[in-house]
C-alpha cells in the first residue's frame, strides 16, 4: 500500500531517520554510483541501525553527467517520493543495489518493473521523467552541492564535515557520535 503525501513532497528533501534532529548527515547521491551503492549498504547495515532513532540522514541528489541514466534515477525517486517516502527509499535502495544490471537502454523497463511491482502506476513513472518540475529539484540539488564542493559521489556531510567517496563506517560513526555529544552540551 502507498501512502500519498502532499504534492509538494518532492521538493522535499528525503530523510530516512529522526527528521527533526538537528544532527544532520547530509549525502549527496548519484543513483548510478557504485561507491554510493556500497554507501548505501553501510547506511541499511551500520548507521541508520545504530543512529537513525537520533539522527536525520538527508538525501540530496548529485547525478554525475558521466553517468547515463542517473539523472533520470534521480528524477524517477522525487516522482516516487511523491507517493510515499517509504517508496521512494526502496526505490533509491533498489536502484543502487541493481546498477550493475541497469542500463541506458533497459532503464526505462526496470523503472516500469519497480513501479508495477510496488504498486505504482507505471505509465505515471515513465512520465515523470518528462517532469520539468522534478527534473528542476533535481538540478537545484545538484547546483547546491556544486555550490558546495561536491564533485564526486557519494559526498556526506555530517553537520558541516565532509566524507567524500569512500569512507570506513568508524570514521563517519565518530562524527555522529561527535555531533550528538555537540548538542547534548
């Protein structure tokens, strides 16, 4: 079952975890990136397990213009976001997890495939890749992260320090763990 939200949901940011911390894990993403695959996975595996109850893990989209189909991924989860942030994670999960499997010219059929097998209209999500209007949160996200520095994927803020591409685990703990004992002052 989909939980629809507000229209404007989309324009969002997509936060899996404690919304209203003011401990804040900022990562920007690109949804055709096998580093930000393994991200993922230490995110599901390691710290949304061990912080998600006390910390707001935001997603930010940063598709790389080398990448061929990431733009239209990244467009695909703001449709889904729409319909419910629940999907909209599985979708960015399930993206991730299949990138080896995806293709230019078979992305259309497997965002066809995970609509229709969560429940979603499919036609409505191959139309949205055609949204200007989320194909435009797409791009303020990724001229944010510009603004910012972001150049490569995954690129993770925690409250204002960087983590850029790869990463162990204990060091991105250690500075959540070092932003809450901030806010616990």
């Amino acid at each position: 079952m989909i939980n629809t939200l507000p229209a404007d949901s989309a324009s969002r940011h997509l936060v899996e975890g404690r919304p209203d911390s003011s401990v804040r894990v900022i990562i920007y993403e690109d949804l055709q990136c096998s580093d930000c695959a393994a991200f993922r996975r230490m995110l599901d595996d390691k710290l949304l397990p061990a912080y998600g109850a006390q910390v707001a893990f935001e997603h930010r989209d940063f598709p790389l213009p080398r990448h061929l189909w990431a733009r239209k991924a990244a467009i695909a989860a703001r449709y889904f976001q729409q319909q419910s942030v629940q999907l909209a994670v599985e979708y960015r999960r399930h993206t991730l997890a299949t990138i080896r499997e995806t293709t230019a010219d078979n992305f259309t059929d497997k965002l066809a495939a995970f609509a229709k097998a969560h429940g979603a209209d499919s036609s409505k999500a191959l139309a949205a890749l055609s949204d200007e209007s989320l194909a435009a949160l797409v791009e303020r996200d990724f001229q944010e992260g510009v603004a910012r520095g972001v150049a490569r994927t995954p690129t993770v803020f925690v409250n204002g320090k960087p983590f850029v591409e790869t990463f162990p685990a204990e060091e991105i703990a250690a500075a959540i763990l070092a932003a809450l004992n901030q806010t616990a002052k």
